[in-house]
C-alpha cells in the first residue's frame, strides 16, 4: 500500500466572502434559501483570503481556485473584479470560476468580458430543474435542456470557457447530452453530482448515472461537496464515493475540491484533506498526485501561491 500522499494540493473548488459588501443575498442576516445541507447560519460570516490561508496552513495546498458564490444576479464581473483584488494583495485564488447567465439577453457580452479576464477559467451557471428522480421520469428537464441557454453554452468553446455543473446526479443524462454536443468545451461536474445521502438504492443510482456521463471523454468531476445534512463527514462515510469516482472517470479526471467555508460546518480543513489522504491511499502514487493536483492544475491553471505579489 503507497504512503499516505503528502506532495503538493490544489483546491479545485472554495469561496471567499465580504459579508459586508452585500452582495451575497442568501448570505444576508434572515435571510434562508433550500440548501442541500439545511440551516447554513454558521457560514454567515465573513470568509476572506486570511480566513482561507489560515485553513490551509501546514496542509500541503498550494493553489486554489474560487468558485463564484451566488453573488447578486447578473453582476458576475464585479464579482469577478473584487476576486481579483483578493488574488494580487494575498494569493488567493489562483484562478477563478465566474458567475454567468447563459440565457439572458447580454450573455454573448459578458461572456466577453469574463473571457478577457486571464484568471477566470470557467463559468457557473446552474440549470435548476427536476428536483427528485421521479420529476425526470415525468418528463421535467433543466436549463441544460433549454434552446436559449445552450446557446449560451455554445459561446464557451470560442472563448476557451470550460462550464462548471451543479446539479444533482438525476440531471446529468441531460448532461451527457451537452458534453455530446459541445465536445470542444470541458464540462466540470461540481461536488460529485450532488449524492445528498448515503442509502444503498440512491448511492447505485449515484454510480449509474456517472458511469453513462463518464463516457464522454471531456468530463471531469469534483470530488468535493461530498457532506450530508446533519452528519459529520467521516471516511467511512465518503470512501466509497471517492473511490467509485475515481474508478469511473480515472484519477486524471478527479480533483480535489473543500468547497470551504461551507463543508467547514461538517469538519475543519486539515481533517477534510487527511481523511482524503487516507481514502486515497489505496490507490497508486500516480493516481493520488493527480486527485490532489494534476486534474485541477491542467482544467484551472491556478497561479500557485507561492507566485502572489506580496
């Protein structure tokens, strides 16, 4: 059995925030959305990138990528714009994901906008939809479905945009229909395709659907987000997620991802990184290297923090 892995780590997937700003609706005092992980009152809180860097301290990360945080609608590039400022004072993050509307009326332009920005690599713009197994089987479809919106899509390819995905794992055959379509533009699948528990019929469900979805050769996929409602993330609980996504898509189409602050009301930052480390472990030196680093290195070209003006 290989070491534990302790070569370097990119974070694929983690947000940063100024509460005082506000411009994070769902974050704002009374305010409550549906989320997957229920009350969410802890992460109201301000995150910075001194929060993040005191997270990472001594736990091998040595870039990260910021993924867009439902800042306010339609605002992507001042988002964009106030990471960007976080990026050169502190490092942090390496690279970015930005926020964008496929569908609306301006997309062609801001999609301009973010493209001409170096450190945005890829763009978030989820497809809501069929909210359960059965709405699918009723013949409910997302945005990923929607004429406007993979319009939209189409855009990226010329851009060089990758398109980051969340949505839960009963969408992505509607999924694998886009990464079909549009083969030159990588499609990134966020937090593992949202697996919200862990009984044995929703799990194999789980598998299935990613198995189909990992045919098409421009997919990646997160393992990140992997927390349930009410429990705390253990490895016995995630390692057999984890090593299922990496015998579906392949190590080299696996990466890292903490989704800090978030999963940090489910465990703190060095606990989430060794118990990966030890899930890891049983695969071979080469694979590890690559679920920590080398996937989201090639997909997210983060500028390592080691490079950071100051």
């Amino acid at each position: 059995m290989p070491d534990l892995y302790d070569g370097p780590i990119t974070d694929s997937h983690h947000h940063v925030w100024d509460l005082g700003l506000a411009r994070h609706p769902w974050l704002a005092p009374g305010a409550s959305v549906a989320h997957r992980y229920g009350d969410y009152e802890p992460i109201k809180r301000d995150y910075l990138p001194t929060d993040y860097l005191a997270d990472i301290e001594a736990t091998g990360v040595v870039a990260s990528v910021y993924m867009e945080a439902e800042w306010v609608p339609g605002d992507g590039l001042a988002e964009v714009r106030t990471v960007e400022r976080y990026r050169e004072e502190s490092g942090v993050p390496g690279s970015m994901v930005a926020q964008a509307w496929l569908d609306a009326p301006d997309a062609a332009q801001r999609l301009s906008e973010l493209a001409a920005v170096p450190a945005v690599k890829s763009v978030r713009h989820k497809p809501g939809g069929p909210t359960s197994p059965a709405e699918v089987a009723a013949g409910r479809r997302s945005l990923l479905s929607d004429d406007a919106w993979r319009e939209g899509y189409a855009r990226l390819g010329g851009h060089g945009l990758h398109f980051d995905l969340q949505t839960p794992w009963w969408n992505l055959d509607e999924a694998h229909r886009l990464a079909v379509d549009f083969p030159e533009t990588t499609l990134v699948i966020d937090h593992a395709g949202v697996l919200s528990s862990r009984d044995a019929e929703t799990v194999a469900a789980w598998r299935a659907a990613l198995e189909r979805i990992a045919e098409a050769p421009n997919v990646v996929i997160k393992a990140s987000g992997l927390c349930v409602a009410g429990t705390p993330w253990t490895v016995q609980a995630n390692r057999g997620p984890i090593e299922d996504l990496v015998r579906i898509f392949g190590a080299e189409r696996v990466m890292f991802g903490s989704n800090f602050p978030v999963d940090g009301m489910f465990i703190d930052y060095r606990g989430l990184v060794d118990g990966y480390r030890e899930i890891l472990s049983t695969f071979d030196a080469d694979a590890q290297r690559a679920v920590f680093h080398d996937t989201a290195q090639r997909v997210y070209d983060p500028r390592p923090l080691s490079d950071s003006t100051t």
